[in-house]
C-alpha cells in the first residue's frame, strides 16, 4: 500500500487557493470590531474574518521582514526599561481587546524589539532569520502538537529520527550507534549528558541519590560554555567539584593540565567521571584539541562529553569539518542547530552514544503515556527518553530547511561565511586602531579591541585599564544609534580588558555589513 | 517623552498593506523553479517572491485550520510507523529542494498528523489551537530572538515581568513577594522548583555537591505528576527519597499519612525537605487538600510546593478559584498556561515566593551575557535567574492571548469548560454500559469505563481482568476510524483496569463533540 499513497502525495503538487482577493481598504473595516470570540472556533461562520485576521497578522510581519532585511534600517530603538514601560502598555485588560487593537499591538511590538535578524545584528551566536525556518514554525504552531508520543506526533517523530541519524552519520559514530533527543537549549543538553555519564557510572545514583556513589568530579576549560558547571550545581554534584582547566593563548583546553588535574583528583579521592571539551567555544571559537582530550579519557576511563552546540554545525562543511576532528570519539555531544545551521530558536540536539542510556536515564515509565499495550510498536515513543514531559516540536523547522538547502546548500553557506570571517579578520589587522586579541580566528568569532587615538601610547597597564571602559561606551552608542549590535566582555582568566565579539552567522551578511562596523565603531569611538 | 511616543503608537493604528492582488493562477507560476536561496536575504530583489511563497504556506495553514474545527473531518489517518515510512519520504536531499517541492512537503506532513486542536481530540491535558496564540507564535517566530537578555528582548523581558506580576496576584502572594520564570514545560518547573527548595535549605549543596549535605527526602501523591520523582533523580536525591503518599478514593492526597510519613523518615535520619501537592492531578484532575498540606508543611519546616500545572488556570474564574485555595500558602507553584489557558505549547512558568532565590540558586554569571557595566539597568536580564541558556520567548504568545479575552473572556472560557464536564459527566451517568471511575470528578478530567454487554454480567474478578483489554482495542480502533481520540490508562496503585480518560480543554468543544464519544465508543465497543 505503500509506495501507491506514497505516488498519491507527490502528484498533489497542486496550487492552495491564492489570497482571497479583497480591497486592502476594507479588509480593516469588515474585521472592525470583532473580538477573537467572533472568529473561529467560538463562530464558525465568520471563517473569512478569521482568515482576514491571519492574513493581516502575516503582512504585518512581512512588512517586518522587508524592513529587517534592509541594511539601512535600524535595527533597534533603544530605551531603558523604565522609559520603555511609559511607552507600551503591557497590562491585561478586564474587557476583551478587539482584533485591529490585537494587530496594533503586534506593529507596537515589533516596532520596539530588537531585528535579530538584521544583517549588522553581531550581538548573539545564533543570529539570522531563515525564512524556510521561520514557515517551518508557523506550520509547528498550527499544529500544536507534542513529541512525547507516536500517536499524537507521528510524522515529527519519524522526522526527528531521520534528522538523528543523519547527524550521527556526521558526527562519524559507526553504524548502529548513537541515540538522541531534541532538548530546550545547549544547556540543557548539556546537563542530559553529565547526567547520562553518572547514570552510565553509578546507575544506582538513580534511585538511592548522590550519597550512595563516591564523590563525582567533572572537568571543563576555563572558556567552556557556563552551563557545564550550571549541570554539575543542579546535579547535586556541586560546581566545587567541576574544575576549570586552563586553555593556550588561543582559548583552546590544555591536555596535560587536564591529566594532571585528574591525577590529582583521584589522589584526593574524588572520582572523575565527566570531561567536557568545547568544539567552538562561546567567546573565542576555540577549538579544543579533541584527540588528545579523547586520549585523556581513555586513559583515565572518563566520559568524554563534546559541547558542539556552536561548532557542531562545520560538520557540514567537507572543508572545515577537520576542526571536529576526534569528536567521533566523545560518548556524548551537543549540537545546537539553532546557531550555525540557522535554525530558529530553540533548536538543540544532545547525542549519546549508548544506545538505551537515555531511556534507562530517564525514563519513570507514567502509566498515562507510555502504555504498553498500545496498538501501534511503542519504541517509537520518545517520551521516556527526555528529562521533560511535554516536548516542543523542534524538529520540523529544521528538517524544512535543511530540506530547502540540501547538503550542497549548506556547504556553501557555511563555506561562505568561514570566508567572511577571514575578510573581517584581514580588515580588522588592517585598519588602524583596531587591535585582535587573538591574531588568527579559527572559527566565526572574532575578538578584537577598538583603541580610540588618545590610548593608543599609553603604558600597557594604563592602556588596559581605560580600554576596559571603551567597549562599554561605544556599544551604548551603537545601541542609541541603533545602527548595528556586537556584544563585548572582558576575560578574567587571562587578564584582557573588555574586547568586542564579533559573530558571523547570519547568512544576510555581506562585506559591506563588515565594512559597516569597522567604521561605525571608528565614528563612535575616535574621540573617546 | 514616554507620553508622547505612546500618542504616536496608538495614534497609528493603520492597515498593513493588504495582501497583494495576483491572479491565484498565476502564484505557483511566479515561484516556479526557485529555491530558497532565490528568496531573501540572499537575494534581495525577490522580496515579492518570498512574500508569495510565505503567503502559500499560510494559505495552507489557513485551509488546514479550517479542517481541523470541522467536527466532522477526520482526526488523524493512522500509519504504523514502518507503513508511515513508506509513505512519506523524509530523507535529506544533497541537493537544494524547490519552493514548490517544500510547500508540498507542507501539506504531506499535515495531511499525516494528528489534529490536536480539533474539537473531538480528547487525548491530551493540553487541547486546541487558539488562534489568537498561534498568531503570537507565529510573530514570536519572526522575531526569533532570546530571553536571556533585555539587551535583546526589551519589550518581551518586560511582558514577562508583567505577566508574572498578574499570574502572582491570581496565586495570592503578598505584594511584594514571588519571582518566576518561563521555563519548557511543566517537569522542568518542577525541577526548577526542586532545586530551589534545596537551595533554600542547604545553599553549600550548590558548591559542594550533595556528599555535602544530610541525605534529603521529598514527599508527592501516588497520583501526581512522574516529573516529580524525575527531578528527584536529576538532582541527585534519588527516587527512592522521593516517597509516593497515598491518596484517597478520588485521587487526593491523605495529609494524615503525609505528616506520618514525614515522622517515619525523621525517625530514620532522612532530612525531609520538599512536599509536592498537585492541583489538578493529571490523570483524575483532582486536588490535594492544600491547607491541609501546608499546615503538614509549616509544622515541620518544609517546602511547600503546588504543581498547579493543569489546575492554576481555574484560578482565573471567581466561581472556581476556591478549588485551589491554600496554594497562597506555597513557597512555589508550576502552572502551564498552555494547558487549561490553552496558549499553545510550550508555555509554563514556575513561581518561587523569595525574591532572588531563583538567581541564588541558578545563576554563573557568564562574562559573556551578564556584564555589569551595561549601559542599562542589569536587573532586567533573566537569564542569571535561569537553568537555560538560551530562552525561547513564551511569553508573547500568552500576552496577546490573554489581551484578546481579558479577564472577562477567560471566565467565560473556563466556567463554560466546567459546565461542559459536569455536562459529560451526566451523560456518562445515565448512558448504558457506561461506568465512572470517580463519581463526582471535581475537574476537567472525567475518566470512565465502557462496558460491552458481553462483560456486564461477569464476576467483578473476572470483569477486571476482561475490562483491561477493552479500552486498548477501542481506542485502537478509534485510531483507525480516525473520528476521535481519547486517552486511557490502568490506575495500578488503586487496582482499577484501564479506563479511559476524558480531558475537556478545548474551547471548541461543544455538547455534539461529547455526544458524539459517547455514541462513538458504543459503536466500536458493544460488540466487545
């Protein structure tokens, strides 16, 4: 029966009825007034409103994107938070609120948030607005349904399977290897995998607690992403017990300080059992040596965690994916499509390579979803296998856009944004003033200090300490001006004042974007 | 200048232009050949193009929806999982697909889900699609940014904040007291909550780990939610020191054999520390006597939490809000909105009543994101306050929602649910072969036998064992007819065979929906 439904669905490539064709003139008036009672489902006579207010809800945000798209618009109207509550009324009225004030409220909305889409958006790892994606969301809400099980999400479940593997397949685990779930953020996932590592460690943890294994340690960089030690504290391991291992001038985690470490450790009589290595670090884009790392774990028989969320995205790169190299070797990894792949937020996998490890984790079997006795194979549920109950349906907008893309589409995104990477970098080595933290990027990020003239022959301590207050200054001018965002911070570990990160992820960027900054950062900052 | 602005925002309340007049025809023409990256930002000269291919797939959205509040449509065409994959190919392509190809690749996946906002799907805690909601989803997704900052979501940080400041009245809290945050569902609140009671009792657990503190216990109803003992095992306690307490005939928990319990583990060194009470329990949607519980709670010193994630939303009708009393007296509260509130998933929010013990216990005050020389008032950034990272934005679909029925409207929503149970109910009563597991059921959730005539007759023994199989094979067959979905369940503690469980949530049911079950069950099951 199959392959005959299957021809059936293919050959309905057929046209959905276009725009209802309609004044744009009266399209206000003959929703004037109604109130979301009026449309469906409460009067299913007034389809055509119902439809009408849709409609208008969409041209409302594609106007939005028309605009986010423009270079040359702002993308933010900066007011601080008191001026911003005098401005919109955010209070819940008694009375229900009519739909043309419902649409106004979106305008409102839009009008006064911040385009994290807009091409001289620099500010955030996951950056850009694929619109594939965005459709691919629109459908997940209209469908509203959940992930817990096969019967009431059958396809997105098949869907998030094949995904699955597909990313197995590149993260290099052999065949018949590897399980995983969609989670709410790399965080999250991350603390899927320090759990299913004490879980593959002290099973009885489960059930008994922390007080019945020996005290866990877990070890990550200096520069990992916070939410490693943000696990070990939720996981009763505590973040005492979660050392941060110095990385090279680079930001990348130092191997033999690592071995040293856990040496010491064990000599305590602490029991390492987790090592987190960071593939794309947050701030430098760092790429922790994964091989000597992975060597470490063996050696030591210690679960070798890779946090992919922001690098995990190269594998689709056949020309950068080398800078992964080793992660085929980790027993868990998270991989956020929603930053490098461009997937909407949120969007993050977490893979273990134990297949049935997740389900022992996790699983507490509730007799109201996970029956047995169901008629359709119940391995197909996923539910027992994630930490939450309800789960968001991530997976379609992904597999929508990747679909759109192809593995040849992705290539070249990624390739060309690695391109746009190397210009910034040569434009910032290249332009007076500007100074890299680190001379030679290996990822998207790039760290770089603006030192306006009259700082520039200061002594080094003077210098380092009136450059701590520069990135400040000029990003609250950017953000009065609105004309571009890029986020700063200072690194502690390595005593560097506070320095731009640059984040080049968006796929709107151009080099005049780039060329945009450089010169936006000189107007604003050459006096200071 | 606040004032002003405000004029200008409500003054313009003007129509987005209208939906572009072409010749339906003539639209699959039009983007015939082009693939996604002939859309923008790539290509920046089609914005018509992608204008139309946006507007295709909500013209498809749009003709599902009006399927899906068809009564009489089907709710789901039912695959085993291996026939589900012969029919749909889910593969990813190297190449690009075209626009067209995606489109159809929209339709094929609606035409194979499940319809859960149909007014007949009766499955889930969690029914309906409101509409109102899924336009705020569908901007929220255009916007695509984060919540952990207000740096990037000025006017979302603030329409979380004000949400929660109405949410925290409804619940009772004094002025001045309660913090909360979203979080991805209900089982993540309830960690969220578990932690924090642990961080108020032995704020060392969060450095040191739980080797560092007495072994802790908690304490929740046989019959609540199975997230509870999941948190206990994230968290390192254990599920074995997470004891269930009995519940009485329907489903409440028994504060005498809590207080009792609570002795017993003192007695034995355990250091109880955490009461879970439900408020709506999930499958009988009862209410566990909360002043009760809280008196329990106050004399030995532990936390009180209330997992109101099915019941809080009744606190939005005067007429029923007394069910919840007590929950005033809680340290902490999970409530959904997109269950009773039907915002659509996910969108749940957890209440802890001291101020800055969701940012003791969860924040690591990444450089990165938290900077405090910012140029605005830091305070306003969550994300310190969170176990995310990033966040996605739940909250605008919730406020346009609420704004679109203020609270006239959800009074309304509410109390006519209710009515429309106790309406179920009456019917279930007084229709042959039919049976109530609960009498009186005091929520939303009424859960029932059907009885064949075959079975009517049997010693009770004997029809037990016969009743377990017959709700599997109805609702197996009510799969395959597709016409309706309800979910069921065995009550194991209680020794009661699988029965169904009816949940009426959806604001589009109507007395025919439920009439309808009721005939529908009889038809498929007399034969039985």
């Amino acid at each position: 029966m199959g392959s005959l439904e299957k021809q059936e669905l293919s050959d309905k490539v057929k046209v959905a009825p276009g725009p209802t064709i309609i004044d744009p003139e009266k399209v206000l008036e003959r929703i004037d007034g109604l109130f979301a009672s009026d449309l469906l489902p409460q009067n299913p006579a007034h389809f055509e409103e119902t439809k009408l207010f849709l409609q208008q809800v969409v041209e409302i945000l594609i106007s939005y994107i028309k605009e986010e798209y423009d270079p040359n618009s702002k993308i933010l109207e900066f007011h601080h938070p008191l001026e911003m509550a005098q401005i919109i009324d955010l209070s819940i009225p008694d009375k229900p609120m009519e739909l043309t004030k419902l649409l106004q409220c979106c305008r409102d909305v839009l009008k006064l948030g911040v385009r994290t889409g807009h091409p001289r958006f620099f500010n955030q790892i996951s950056c850009g607005l694929d619109l594939v994606s965005m459709a691919g969301e629109w459908l997940t809400a209209t469908c509203n349904t959940n992930m817990f099980t096969y019967e009431i999400a059958p396809v997105f479940i098949l869907m998030e399977k094949e995904i699955i593997q597909r990313m197995i397949e590149l993260i290099g685990w052999p065949a018949g290897e590897g399980d995983a779930i969609f989670s709410p953020g790399g965080a999250i996932a991350n603390l899927y995998a320090m759990n299913a590592a004490r879980h593959h460690h002290f099973p009885r943890a489960k059930p008994l607690g922390m007080t019945s294994v020996p005290t866990l340690c877990a070890f990550t960089s200096e520069d990992c992403h916070y939410s490693i030690k943000g696990a070990a504290a939720v996981l009763g391991i505590g973040t005492d017990n979660c050392f941060s291992i110095p990385t090279d001038y680079d930001g990348r985690m130092i191997p033999e300080a690592l071995e040293q470490k856990i040496l010491k450790c064990k000599s305590e009589g602490l029991y390492p059992f987790f090592v987190c290595a960071t593939a794309g670090t947050t701030v430098y884009g760092s790429w922790d040596p994964l091989p000597q790392i992975a060597d470490v774990c063996a050696r030591h028989k210690v679960w070798m965690h890779v946090d992919a969320a922001w690098g995990g995205g190269l594998l689709l790169s056949p020309e950068h994916r080398h800078k992964l190299a080793g992660i085929e070797r980790a027993q868990s990894v998270t991989w956020n499509p929603h930053k490098l792949m461009g997937a909407l937020l949120q969007c993050s996998a977490i893979f273990i390579r134990y297949e049935g490890l997740l389900f022992q984790t996790n699983q507490q079997s509730a007799d109201y979803l996970f029956q047995q006795d169901k008629p359709y194979d119940c391995n197909y549920d996923t539910g027992d296998k994630a930490m939450q109950c309800g789960r968001h349906n991530d997976i379609f907008k992904l597999w929508l856009m990747w679909r759109s893309k192809g593995m040849e589409g992705y290539r070249r995104q990624i390739n060309r944004l690695m391109q746009l990477a190397s210009y910034f970098t040569q434009k910032i080595q290249n332009t007076e003033g500007y100074e890299m933290v680190i001379n030679q990027p290996q990822f998207l990020n790039v760290c770089f200090w603006y030192v306006p003239q009259s700082l520039r022959d200061l002594d080094p301590k003077e210098k380092a300490a009136r450059l701590e207050k520069i990135a400040p200054k000029i990003k609250q001018k950017m953000m009065e001006r609105g004309t571009t965002m890029v986020g700063y911070q200072p690194d502690l570990d390595k005593k560097r004042p506070n320095f731009f990160r640059m984040i080049i992820s968006n796929q709107a960027i151009t080099e005049a974007d780039l060329d945009f900054l450089v010169d936006e950062i000189i107007r604003i900052g050459k006096d200071l």
